[in-house]
C-alpha cells in the first residue's frame, strides 16, 4: 500500500516533471523544413542544452536534491544528465504523435552524423522503453532514481544520496505492483532499463570523443 | 548563447538560476 506521505511525494514530483518540459518553440524547430546535416547537429545541441536546461529545473523540484552538498548536486546532474536525457527522448518518441512526426524527428537523428553504431543501440533502447508502457507516475520516478544515483563519480556524500534514492525506489516498487499485478517482475525490468541506460551513455561519451578527434 | 557552453556549466548557471522567473 502507498502511504499518504508517498502519495504527498509522488505528486510533487510528477507536477514537478510535468512542468518542465522542452520549451515548445524549440520542440517546434525539429519539425520545421529542411536542414542541412550541420545545421541538424546544432538543432539536436540546442535540444540536448535546453533539455539539460529543464532536467535542472526539475531536479530542484526533487524533496531532499537541494540539501544535498552544493558540489555533490552538480555530480549528480553532471552523471546523470545524459541518460534522463535518454529516458526523456524516449518517452518522446514514444508517445502518440501526428502522423508523420515520428519519422521525421527519426530521420533528423539520423541525418545529423551521428554514426550507425550508435544510432543503432540507441533506437533500441527507444523500443524497448517503449514495450514497458510505462505509466506516467513510473516515467517520473525512474527518471528521478536515474539522477540520485550515489556511485556517480566525485559524489562525496554517497549515504545521503542513496538515503533519497531508496526513498524513491521504494514507492516505485509498490507502484509497479499496482500498475503491473499481472507482472511481478516489471520492477525488476525497469530497473534493468538503468543498466541499459548506462551501457548508452558509454557509447555516447565514446562518440563524443570521436567527435573531438574529427 | 547556452548551446556553446559544456555541459557543467549550463548545469552550474541553471541551478543557480531560476529559468522559470
């Protein structure tokens, strides 16, 4: 059973979650006319800057994130932005857009020279996101688990982040057994969306790096 | 503009900022 002080929590973070999202003039540029595969690539920088933008917003939203150690705030965003920012898109390109949408934000990933090998394992995880169905609640709080991880690197207070994320996991357990009865494992499986995630952000750092280079 | 920051530093400006004032 969820406690009231759970309900109380789950809420403030959904709001919180529902709030911040890409502003729509920039949501809007990703569907407009052609670009070239430069001007893609900025299109999807100013994305990526805006969403890091909102999740900060969001984050401060999180009961507890803001009496976290000031540096140890900044650890944790700088760990986890790139993969909220996977689950995020996710959610994106999984929701019921009109007709034609999907396809044409797909082909301007695809068209911004990101490499095919990494455009693969990232797709991928989109599906697979995709084949929870997720309730909203659930989007929310894992998004939330991903950006209190404890053991991302330069966190010093590793005990009080974790004290937040079990905080968290445990609500999202009892909600999973709600949403999901007929699935016992479906906690489990999100939780193994986190390793997946991580695995993507390996790749993405090595593209980056590959970017560098070039 | 923000897009050519890296990425701690947009963290760094927005926490201390308030994007929705």
């Amino acid at each position: 059973e969820i406690t009231k002080k759970q309900q109380a929590l789950v809420k403030v973070i959904v709001d919180a979650y529902d709030r911040h999202q890409i502003p729509q003039d920039v949501a809007k540029k990703l569907l407009q006319d052609q670009y070239s595969a430069e001007e893609n690539f900025l299109l999807l920088t100013e994305m990526a800057t805006s969403q890091v933008q909102v999740l900060v917003e969001f984050t401060k939203n999180i009961p507890g994130f803001l009496s976290l150690d000031r540096e140890d705030q900044i650890a944790l965003l700088k760990g986890s932005a790139v993969e909220a920012m996977f689950l995020r898109s996710a959610q994106v390109l999984n929701k019921k857009m009109p007709s034609g949408h999907t396809e044409v934000l797909e082909e301007r990933i695809r068209k911004s020279g990101i490499s095919e090998e990494f455009i693969t394992p990232m797709f991928n995880f989109y599906k697979s996101i995709g084949e929870l169905h997720m309730v909203h609640e659930e989007q929310a709080l894992l998004t939330t688990i991903t950006i209190l991880t404890p053991d991302r690197p330069y966190v010093k207070d590793q005990l009080a982040v974790e004290r937040l994320q079990e905080t968290i996991l445990d609500v999202l357990r009892k909600m999973c057994l709600l949403h999901h009865p007929q699935d016992p494992q479906y906690f489990a499986r999100l939780l193994g969306r986190l390793t997946e995630l991580r695995t993507l952000s390996h790749y993405h750092a090595e593209m980056l790096t590959s970017w560098r280079v070039n | 503009p923000a897009s050519n920051l890296g990425l701690e530093e947009i963290i760094r400006k927005a926490l201390m900022g308030n994007l929705e004032e």
